[in-house]
C-alpha cells in the first residue's frame, strides 16, 4: 500500500490550516526597515524555525551567519553591494538600515560525505563529486531554509526580504571566517519595516506590476 496521510488529530486541522495561511498570505518582500534592533528571543525564534526545514538525507548542511548591528551589517553591504547602490539615495536605501542580515551557507562537501555514507549506498548521488550533482541538494536545502526564515519572520511581526548580492561573497566570507567551500544563495534582510520617504519607491514589489499566475495555468494534472 502507497503512502497514506496521517489522520489529523481531533479538533487540531482548522486551526492549523488558518494560521498557515495567514502567514503564507501575509508574507511580502520587505525592503525598507526603521533601525530598531530585533529582540534577541524573537530572533532566536525566527532562526530555529529555519532549522526544520527538510534537508536531503537529513544532511542538515546548512549553516546561517547571522550579522546585527550597523558595524556587521554595513560591512557586509559595503563588501557585497555595488557602489552606486551605496551611494544612494536610491530606491532601497530603506535596506540597508535592517538591523539583521542572515547568509545561508551551503556545504557541499557535507552532502558528499552523507551520500558516502553506507545506508545511502544504493542512492544514484553515492560517491559523485560536488560538481556532477544533477540538483546540488546544498542549494535546494538553502532555499527551504531561507523559505521557512521568511515565514517565521512574517509570524514574529517583522519583514524580510531574500536578495542576491551584487558582488561575490568570497571576500566577505573570508574576512568573516567561513570556511571556503561554502556556497551562498544570497541574503535575507530582517527586521521591522518601515515606510520612510525613499521606502516606497525602487523595485518593490514586482508583484504590484505582474498578476499572479492562476492556477489553472500553473498547475498540469496528468500531463502538460
Ligand atoms: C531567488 C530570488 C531572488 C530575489 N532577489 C531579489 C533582489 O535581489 N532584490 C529584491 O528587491 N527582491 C528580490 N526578490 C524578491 C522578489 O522580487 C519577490 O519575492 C517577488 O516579486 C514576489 O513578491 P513577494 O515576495 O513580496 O510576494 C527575490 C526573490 C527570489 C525568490
């Protein structure tokens, strides 16, 4: 018999499900902060929930350099952004005030040795190096973490916002220590919004210019 879904326990399903949408449905790009700093509690609750994201293998290779403070965060908009964003005042100048910015640290090598490891024997991943990986599954893992970061944060009342970063990390990560094989997808932003005068503008919110796609078009049941 195939995989059958767990029977949900009495009285527990709708209430779940509401808060689950809520949080879905609330969730937007943030991209201007006001500078107040994020309670460490709420912090710590933001980042946890990031550590029950689904990892291939339970490989768990992913790890989060969390920066706070205008010292840490600056340095990291300084080494990782382009000049002329820095510049400002441009459209995302409200960015750079978040008090927190999070990497996700991809290790491919940690998903190497689990796939090395005897119950993944049978696995077609066994034994392949890094870069013949069909899906590296260090930056699928990254993206659901990063995924589930911007929920929670949604459910601690703060905004978020993933970005790519402008110039390569590399440099950044060196000064900071990180171990050279690691892999960032980009960046989130985290803290309190704020709707200052350059907040509102810039590339926020494509979605304000873009429909969202409808499922019928989205979703093929049986074949495309
Ligand atoms: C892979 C990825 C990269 C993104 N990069 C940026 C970025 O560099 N700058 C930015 O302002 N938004 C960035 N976004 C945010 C998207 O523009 C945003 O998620 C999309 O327009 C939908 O809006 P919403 O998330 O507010 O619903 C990125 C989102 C993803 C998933």
């Amino acid at each position: 018999m195939g995989w059958q879904p767990r029977p949900p326990a009495p009285g527990s399903v709708s209430v779940r499900r509401v808060e689950l949408d809520d949080v879905v449905t609330k969730r937007r790009m943030t991209r201007g902060y006001s500078d107040d700093p994020v309670p460490a509690e709420v912090l710590d609750r933001v980042l946890g929930t990031a550590l029950h994201a689904p990892s291939a293998g339970f490989s768990q290779g992913i790890d989060l350099l969390v920066l706070e403070g205008p010292a840490e965060t600056g340095q990291f908009f300084e080494m990782t952004s382009d000049p002329e964003f820095l510049a400002g005042p441009g459209a995302l100048q409200g960015l750079i005030r978040a008090p927190v910015i999070v990497l996700p640290l991809g290790d491919p090598d940690a998903y190497v040795a689990r796939y090395s490891e005897a119950d993944k024997a049978h696995s077609s991943l066994a034994g392949l190096a890094a870069g013949d990986w069909p899906v590296p599954y260090w930056l699928v893992d990254s993206s659901f973490a990063v995924m589930l970061l911007l929920l929670a944060a949604t459910n601690e009342g703060l905004g978020a916002l993933f970005f790519h970063l402008h110039r390569d990390p590399r440099p950044l990560l060196a000064v900071l220590g990180v171990p050279e094989a690691k892999q960032v997808i980009g960046a989130i932003a985290l803290g309190y919004e704020s709707s200052g005068p350059t907040d509102a503008a810039g590339p926020a919110g494509s979605p304000t210019r873009r429909a969202r796609r409808p499922m019928l078009d989205v979703v093929h049941r049986g074949r495309w």
